[in-house]
C-alpha cells in the first residue's frame, strides 16, 4: 500500500461522511456535504498525480481510482436527484450513470479481447469530469430551490451529459470494428 493508493481509499472512506452529511438536518450540512464532495474529487487527481510522480502506480490503485471514482459521482447523483426530484437532474444523472455503465463493460470486454488501449481514458473525458464535478458540488452546496447557483450547476450537469454522451459515441467508434467482428471471422 503506497501513498497514491492510501488517498484513494480515503476517496471511497469519504463516501459514507458525505452521505451522512448530506441528510444532516443543519442549516450547514450542505456546505459540509459539498466540501466533503469537493475533497474527494480533489484526491481524485493528487493520488494520480502522485502515482506518476513518486512512479508508485499500481495494478490496485488503476483498479480501484475508477471505481471510487465512478461510486463517489454515482452516490451523489442518486442522493440529488431523491432530494430535487426534478427533470432537470434526473435526465443529466440518468445519462452519466447509464454512460458509466457501458463504457465499463465495454471496457472490459475490449481487455478480454486485448484490445483495451482502444477505448482508453480521452482529453474530452478530463473536461466532462471537470464539468460534472463542478455541477456536483455547486448541486451539493445549495438547497433544491431554482436559485442562480441551482440552474448553473444543472446547465453545468447537462454539459456534463452532453460531453459524456459525446465520449461514449468516441469509445463506441473506437471499439466498433471490434464489436461488428462475428465470431467466424476471428
């Protein structure tokens, strides 16, 4: 267990302090839900920073960054979308979630094919996760109430969709010759 690893366990720690804060029946618990949040997507890029730097990267850490990644984004969705119980943030969390979805099957699969360099990580997932983690923890900071922080953080989110549908057709091209190949022509 080195370092790198150590700050994304403390990610998926977080997890269960965020929630917990976030149903807190205090005028404060939305800035210490959303700040909680807020900590947690910023070790998201220090344990990956320092992974790369300290050359500690890990077959664990490349496992488990991705899925605390993906339970930290799942778990805030689910708890906004009960608390606002709205279009607005439904569709966008709908989007994103299902997005994650497939391309982790399909990333999967393409590694059982020893293709998975094919739908690695893009630029333009970097952008839709500064995107959507921006929209989370302004969504976390704020009561459901259509307040100006309240729309940013929706149009922020559905950005956020937009890029995340945008990267799933890039992934789905990418993989598609894969995908098409019947099991006779292999």
């Amino acid at each position: 267990m080195n370092i790198p690893n150590l700050i994304t366990v403390l990610r998926v720690l977080l997890i269960p302090i965020f929630i917990l804060l976030f149903y807190l029946p205090y005028y404060w618990s939305y800035t210490a839900a959303s700040s909680v949040f807020a900590l947690a997507a910023a070790t998201d890029w220090l344990d990956g920073y320092l992974a790369r730097r300290l050359e500690q990267s890990t077959p664990f850490g490349a496992f488990l960054d991705p899925v605390a990644d993906k339970l930290m984004v799942a778990v805030a969705l689910v708890l906004l979308v009960q608390a606002h119980a709205n279009f607005w943030l439904t569709l966008p969390a709908a989007v994103i979630i299902g997005r994650e979805i497939v391309i982790s099957a399909l990333r999967e699969w393409m590694a059982e094919l020893g293709a998975r360099a094919q739908v690695a990580v893009s630029n333009l997932g970097k952008w839709k996760t500064a995107a959507q983690m921006l929209a989370l923890v302004i969504l976390l900071a704020n009561p459901p109430a259509f307040t100006f922080w309240v729309v940013l953080g929706y149009v922020l989110l559905m950005v956020a969709a937009g890029l995340t549908l945008w990267s799933m057709v890039q992934y789905l091209r990418a993989a598609w010759p894969h995908l098409r190949t019947t099991t006779d022509e292999k």
